[in-house]
C-alpha cells in the first residue's frame, strides 16, 4: 500500500513538476519569508527541506541559514529546483533524491527541519515524523506547513474525497487536532501555531494537478453543492463567475 501511494506520488509530480513549480500556493514570498521568520533560523543554523518539491522553502532558508539541503523523492521535481539554485546564486544549499521515511542523515544533523504543502502525501506521517525528529538535534524544531481541513468529521471526509479525486497521491488533508496527536506522540512540543488562509481558483487548481476532464466535472459539481452549508469547510463561492474556495493552512512550530 505504501509503496503504491509513493509511487502514486513520483507519477504526479513527475508529470506535472512543471505546473506545481508555477502554483501560486508554492510561491507566495510573503509566506515563504514569513515561514522562514517563524522558524527562528540564524546564520548559524543547517536546514533540512524534506519534500522540497522545486526548493521554494529550501531557498528561502539559504537566505539566512549557513547551510540547506532539500530533499525530494522525485526527480523531476529537483531538476526545477537546481535550476531555481542557479538563477537564485546562492552556493550554500544542495538537492538530492530521497525519501522521508529514510533519510541519509546522522543522528542529531540539522537544527531546523521542515516542510511545506507535502505532509498529506505521506503513506505513514508518523513514521516520517519520527525520522525528521531523529535528525534533529536537541532543542531543534520541526517546521510543518500544510492545509487542515475542518475539525467536523464529516465535512473533513468530504474535503478529502475531493483532494483524492483531484489527486490519486494524496493521502489525508488532517484535522489540526490530528497533527496536534501526532506531534504529541513523537514527544514534540508545539510552541505556536499560525493559520494562513489560502485562496484558490477552482480551473487554476485542477490545471495544477492534472486532472482528467471526467473528475474535474464530478469535483465541480461537489464543490458547487457545497456551497450551502460549507459542507467540505473550504468556504467555496463563485466571484465573477468563477468558481473560488479557500484553504485553511497552518505554519506549525514545534521543538524537540
């Protein structure tokens, strides 16, 4: 099961590594600063971007840190990043292919590590959990980024039966209580949590991820009969004709 779903993964981001280095979600300097200012980096810290994707967040971290490294278990997405690492001229951060659940680090390596808008594709979140805190060292922090779908059960299955149709690699969209859990099982101790709300724009969000026309028209419709009642919590309306809805993200500090 596990495996399929990573390989599920490395298709759609492979196939669509172009796009997702475009989206506006992933882009945004305003977040991508404010992440990095609330994870309270120095110039002498070293970072570990696990799930870089095109090493937004990661670059963003080489601003500042002494040193970067994002990782990413797919290819594609990589070859966008080192691209990125060349027009951006920064020398402290490198890139290579590899997976959450087993990192090539030591013990006790990085004193920041994070990631962004990838925690819902993980097969075993805690398992990755587990092993970001094993390469950090003591009194280091964990910085997660990802949307949180509604605490009302129904509307958060809701929500995610529309993420895995838009997306066969997606996994869970997690309540916020449910990553409060985990964190408490891996014995992390959250020290803030910021919510970030996201806008989106229905046709730019299925260009993104590829979606066939067939599930496209299935969403659209489930996302229209949403609209009374807010019954998938994504708060979805149309505005000049378009479809709109909006994601409720949180940039989640935790200490080890």
């Amino acid at each position: 099961m596990q495996r399929g779903i990573k390989e599920s993964a490395i298709q759609q981001f492979g196939r669509q590594a172009e796009a997702y280095s475009k989206g506006n979600i992933f882009v945004d300097g305003v977040h991508l600063s404010e992440v990095v200012r609330r994870s309270g980096v120095t110039r002498n810290d070293r970072v570990l971007d696990i799930a870089t994707g095109s090493g937004f967040l990661a670059l963003e971290f080489a601003k500042y840190a002494e040193n970067v490294i994002g990782a990413d278990l797919t290819r594609n997405m990589l070859l966008h990043a080192r691209e990125k690492q060349k027009d951006s001229g920064l020398e402290n951060i490198g890139f290579l292919l590899s997976d959450v659940e087993s990192l090539p680090f030591a013990d006790e390596s990085f004193d920041i590590v994070s990631c962004r808008f990838a925690f819902h594709h993980f097969p075993d979140p805690v398992k990755a959990l587990h092993e970001m805190k094993r390469v950090c060292k003591t009194r280091s922090r964990i910085v997660l980024v990802d949307g949180v779908s509604s605490e009302d059960r129904e509307k958060s299955l809701s929500h995610n039966r529309i993420e895995k149709l838009r997306d066969p690699s997606h996994v869970r969209i997690y309540m916020l209580s449910e990553m409060e859990h985990m964190f408490n099982n891996i014995g992390a101790d959250i020290t803030n949590i910021t919510h970030w709300d996201i806008p989106q724009d229905f046709d730019d969000w299925m260009k993104r991820a590829g979606t066939g026309e067939k599930e496209t028209m299935i969403i659209k419709g489930l996302m229209r009969e949403s609209m009374e009642g807010d019954s998938t919590g994504l708060r979805v309306n149309l505005a000049n004709g378009r479809l709109r809805f909006t994601y409720d993200t949180v940039i989640l500090i935790a200490e080890i």
